[in-house]
C-alpha cells in the first residue's frame, strides 16, 4: 500500500510533542507534569535554569514553560537565551506569580510567546500549547 498525503498528515499529528518545564516549585512542576502528560505530551521537568539550557542544546523541545523566579538566572534571562537557541517559532511560556507592569512588559524583549500567571488552569494551557505547537509547525513546513 502506497502512503498518501492524507496517512502522512495524520503521522504528524500522532507525534509526541516534546515539553520543557523550568520551575522550582516541585508541587507545581510535578502537577503540570501529570496535565500535560495525560494530555499525551512528553515532559522533562528541571529545577533549574541553566540544566534546562543545557537539556534543550541537546534536545530541543517542542514548547518550554518558565517560571520567572529560578535559583540560578532570571526566567526571563533564561527566556532570551532559549529563544537565541530555538528560534523565533518555538512557543516559549513564562509561568509566574509575578503580575507585575515591569515584568509583563519585559516579556516581548525576552522573545515570550505567552505570559499565564499562577495558578494556571491546566486545560486552557493544553489548549494553547497544542495550537502554538501546531502553528509553529505549520510555519516550519511552509518554510516561513
């Protein structure tokens, strides 16, 4: 049986999108963890930000979430030097309690795709990681 366009497309919609999560907050990493593996992702969980760094030079994920407040750097420090790393199509989510004017806008000059204060609602962020998932893809594959 020849393989056609349609089979092919729906081969690339079964793959296992691959995120990284950087937060030091154990409760909550272990929690989004379980959301976003249930919703059939793969997850690699770091408490810090420069292992996560290193992690994502050798495999790249799909999608990263990043709490602003880490132990080594600045989330938001890490946030630019994913995007350096990544480029600019893969969504790139700050996670934080910080709500505050300085922080929200200093997430566009870091290379943010999306801020979520916490708590986060873990089907909204499903949602959404599968659409900038998605959409980042879709622009890998028209070669934009």
């Amino acid at each position: 049986m020849k393989p056609t366009a349609q089979n092919a497309s729906r081969a690339v919609d079964t793959k296992t999108h691959s995120i990284l999560i950087v937060d030091d907050n154990h409760l909550l990493t272990q929690a989004l963890r379980a959301v976003l593996v249930k919703a059939g992702f793969e997850v690699e969980t770091f408490d810090s930000g420069l292992a996560a760094l290193r992690h994502a030079a050798e495999q790249r994920p799909d999608a990263a979430i990043i709490d602003i407040h880490l132990p080594d750097i600045s989330g938001l420090v890490l946030t630019q030097r994913l995007r350096d790393l990544l480029g600019p199509r893969t969504p790139l989510i700050v996670l934080s309690g910080d709500t505050s004017m300085e922080t929200i806008n200093s997430l566009p000059h870091v290379g943010a795709t999306y801020f979520f204060s916490k708590p986060v609602q873990g089907a909204e962020l499903v949602a959404r990681l599968r659409e900038w998932i998605d959409q980042s893809k879709a622009k890998m594959e028209d070669g934009r």
